[in-house]
C-alpha cells in the first residue's frame, strides 16, 4: 500500500510493517494513482483493513 500523508509518502505491507520511502515525493505519488482512480476511506485503518493491510497476514509464509 502507498500512502501519502501531506507530502510523506509510506509503505506499508500486507504484514503491517511501514516505513517512509525519502525517494518517492507527492507528485510521484499524483502519477501513480491519476485522476479519479482509487478509494477514499475514512481512516488509515480502515483503509488497512479494507485492502487487507492491517496485519492479518502477519507471519504467514508462502509454501
């Protein structure tokens, strides 16, 4: 997941560790999502929890 919080971007993965990519910037940001695609969530946990990076897969290991 790419999250953008003023002009910080994140990523975060499906097992819910996150950190700050100092690389990317906002307009990085803008072009990968362009106009009018995405979804707006109310939270960033809900957001998490919605396209299933909320932790869930914690620990799993593919086989």
């Amino acid at each position: 997941m790419v999250i953008c919080d003023r002009n910080e971007i994140s990523i975060r993965c499906r097992c819910a560790h996150q950190w700050v990519e100092r690389e990317l910037t906002r307009a990085d940001y803008m072009a990968m999502i362009g106009e009018g695609i995405g979804q707006d969530y109310p939270s960033l946990a809900a957001a998490a929890q919605a396209a299933g990076y909320d932790g869930t897969l914690a620990g799993a290991y593919l086989a």
